[in-house]
C-alpha cells in the first residue's frame, strides 16, 4: 500500500479545520505539511516525520498526529505510533470521519496486542524500464498536486491530477484517492467504482482492516444511491442523461445515480428532441414517461417539428381552457353565493325593523 494513501483523509481534515495560529504560523505548518507528503510519497518516512513533527509544532492541528503515527508505523516504532494515534482520536473527537476512526482503532488495537499493522513499500519500476520510471515520477507529480489541492478543499481539481495520475500509471493505490474525492464532491456511483476498483487490483496489496472498512463504506454508499426508471412511450429513440448516451430505447435498466437534477433528452429517428430535467433525492426510486407522438419516416424533419409543435401548443391550450373553465365555474359559485348571503342580510334587517 502506498504511504500516500494513508494521508489523503488527514490532509483533506487539515485543509478543513482552523489553525489556532496567526495565518503566518499556519504557512509555514502547511509548508511543512507539504514537505511531509512529498517526502512519505518518496518512502523517505524519517525525513516526512520530521517534517510533520515541525507542523505540530508551529501549529498543533489534531489531524497532523494521524500522520505523524502512520510515519511511526512505517518505520516500526509502535509505541510512538500507539501515543500519536490516540492523541488523534481524543483530540480530534467526532471531527474524525467515521471510518477514519474505525480503522485508527483497528491499528491500535492491533499495536496493543504487539502486532505491528503491516505496510506495504509501493511497488518499484523494474530498473532500467526508463518509460515506466518516467511515467512513475510524472504520476508521482500529479499526486502531489492533488494532495496539495485537497488540503485547499479544492476536491474537483484534486480529482482530475488524481485521475491523471492513474492515467498515466495505474497503480491501484491512487483508485482510494480518486473514490475519496467523489465521496467529498457527491458523486456516491463512482466513488463505488472506484473502492470496488482498489480492494480488486490491489487484492492482498490492501492491508488488513482496510478492506472491511472500504466495505462498509461501499454499503453506505449504496444505501444513497437513486435509481432512475426511464420509459419511451412511441417510436425507438435515442436516450441521453446529462450528455451521457444510454443508447436507444427501451432503456433496459434503471440508471443509478446521486442526488441532484438531470436533463433527459431523447432524440427520435423522426421529430425533434424531447427534453425532460428531473429532480432525484437520495435513495430515491424514480419513474419517467416520455411519449413520443408516432410521425411517418417520409416526413421531413422540418414537417416533423411543425407537428409535433402544433401537437404540443394544441395540449398546451386545451390545458389553459380546462383551467379558465374551471376559473369560470368557481367565479359563478361565488356569485352565487355572495348573492345569496345579501338576500339573506336584507330580509333579516326588514326584519328588524
């Protein structure tokens, strides 16, 4: 497992959190940081160590301990390691994710049990594949700058160096990156992706406890998820979901999807295109009708449109006249009924009298 995936969650919390210094003491922290990451990302965990030893130090952040643990883990200092991960977890309180603090528990009470949470070094090039070393170091870059753009809640460009740097070499430690980041921007779909990707190619490479942490992840995940229902009524069509093609009609199965809103649009052999946006909660099951009227293949586009247009302003009128009827009726009960009441007012006066 690459070291680098261990600080992603602490370095997103420390772009999040305030530093109780002045904005002079939390740069130089942050410069620190930075220098820590880097460092880790090289396999150098002494040196990073340092370097994060020095943030907390200017600027005594909760999340800079995960850190400065996992650096301790690495080098096999477990008692250092025991000691900072717990002052995370006191200090850091509900402020810590859920599964962030499940599985600093796992490793403490795999330390106190006197054995070690293993860590893997990241896979090497092979030497002299200078192409793959290459590649290696401009991911490597990549990663940097995503990191250093999470730690600025800067989540959607964090994910495109993410995913560049997956582009350019795939190595299944940046796949928790990448689902990290869509969790932090809402796209639950392909943060599922992207974890069902990692605990698959990195198989015995994930270590222990991470696996079962991601599965739970993945539950909550899915008990988030819309589904999306979509039916053409009419001629064969082509579907498209927020410029996604989904091929041509019937639409064989529901389309999983976060919450939000999303444009429809169906596009039939003859006529213009149909446009429908819709509007989906979590956990939503949604199901959309669209009818397409049935125009001869002869037709010209043009002809087409005017049709469907006139079919379309004809519903749409017959829609004003039902509701200015019904306008009309309500209008005559009320007349009726205000000249009721002053019948009634002026016979009981004449009684009065």
């Amino acid at each position: 497992m690459r070291i680098r995936d261990l600080f992603l969650g602490a370095l997103l919390a420390l772009g999040a959190a305030p530093l109780a210094r002045a904005d002079n003491s939390r740069d130089v922290a942050r410069a620190h940081y930075a220098r820590g990451v880097d460092l880790a990302n090289k396999n150098s965990y002494a040196e990073a160590l340092q370097e994060f030893n020095q943030a907390y130090i200017v600027s005594p952040e909760f999340a800079v301990l995960y850190n400065i643990g996992e650096c301790h883990l690495a080098l096999g200092h477990p008692t250092d390691a025991s000691e900072a991960l717990s002052r995370y977890l006191r200090d850091g309180g509900e402020r810590i994710p859920p599964a962030r603090r499940e599985l600093v528990k796992q490793q403490l009470e795999m330390l106190e049990s006197g054995r070690v949470p293993e860590l893997q070094p990241p896979p090497r090039p092979a030497p002299g594949a200078g192409t793959a070393v290459a590649a290696h170091e401009t991911a490597r870059a990549h990663v940097a700058r995503g990191n250093d753009l999470a730690s600025h809640n800067q989540y959607g460009a964090a994910l495109r160096e993410f995913s560049d740097a997956y582009e350019t070499d795939p190595d299944f430690a940046t796949l928790y990156n990448i689902g990290q980041c869509h969790v932090a921007l809402g796209h639950p779909v392909e943060a599922i992706d992207a974890f069902t990707r990692y605990l698959r190619d990195g198989g015995d490479r994930v270590p222990s406890g991470r696996g079962d942490l991601l599965g739970a992840q993945i539950a909550m995940l899915e008990s988030r998820i819309a589904e999306l229902t979509i039916v053409i009524v009419g001629p064969d069509a082509r579907v498209k979901l927020d410029g996604r093609d989904l091929g041509r009609s019937p639409v064989a199965r529901p389309i999983r999807l976060g919450a939000g809103k999303y444009l429809v649009v169906v596009i039939p052999d003859t006529g213009p295109p149909v446009e429908r946006e819709v509007d989906i909660a979590e956990a939503q099951r949604m199901k959309l009708t669209i009818r397409l009227p049935f125009l001869p293949a002869g037709w010209s586009s043009a002809t087409a449109a005017r049709v469907t247009a006139s079919a379309a302003a004809a519903a749409k009128a017959a829609q004003a006249a039902g509701h200015a009827n019904e306008a009309v009726q309500v209008e005559r009960i009320r007349n009726a009924s205000s000249q009721q009441g002053s019948s009634g007012g002026s016979s009981q006066g004449g009684g009065g009298h």
